[in-house]
C-alpha cells in the first residue's frame, strides 16, 4: 500500500456545525482546485448535525503534505476550533512523518499482513 486513508473524526461545539460547514466548504473548493494528489475528500455529518467524519484518501505522503500546505495552517486551525477532533491516518509513513504526529490528535496506523 503506498497510498494514505485518513479518517477524521469531529464532535461539533455548541453552536459551530454552521461554522465548520463554511469552513468545510472552502477546503472542498481548495483540494477541486489545487490538491492533484488528493484521490478522495468526502465529509459525513450524522443526522443530529452534532458530528461529522471526513474521509480523506492520498496517492502518498507527499500528497497529504501538499493538501496541507494548500489548506494552510490558518483554514485548519479554524476548522479545528470548531469540534473535538481526532483521526487515524491508515498507511505506510516514514518515522519522520510518524514523529511529526507526536502529539497531534492524529493516530498512525501501518499495514499488517497475514502471512500463512
């Protein structure tokens, strides 16, 4: 597997659902436009509109750190304040990447394989 799934995870704030909304919207227009990388970017709000999961799935680490550098910190940190947030990142990482999670509300996962 060289490619990345990532799978967030948001639990809204009182009163932010509008708010993470506008925000979701402009980083939908922002990976249409400049994310080449991006294979997927799908986001899932429950029917109580008190959560939401966003799917997110990359051709490589490169290209989760392009769609990084393109959301920026500014955008992302303003989706964040909106929720509780936290995520698994599904995929082959290097130990540098993996270390540059430390401390995030992201949680690494590696592939396993079943060997008979």
């Amino acid at each position: 597997m060289s490619g990345l799934l990532g799978i967030a995870h948001f639990k809204f704030h009182e009163g932010k659902i509008e708010e993470f909304k506008r925000l979701s919207g402009k980083c939908r227009q922002i990976v249409q436009k400049h994310d080449t990388g991006t294979l997927r970017y799908d986001i899932f709000i429950n029917a109580e509109q008190s959560e939401a999961i966003v799917v997110e799935e990359y051709v490589d680490a490169q290209a989760l750190m392009d769609h990084s550098t393109h959301i920026g910190d500014e955008l992302s940190a303003a989706i964040m304040a909106t929720a509780s947030v936290h995520g698994e990142l599904l995929g082959e990482l290097s130990d540098e990447f993996r270390a540059q999670l430390k401390g995030s509300p992201v949680q690494p996962f590696a592939p396993f394989l079943c060997l008979d």
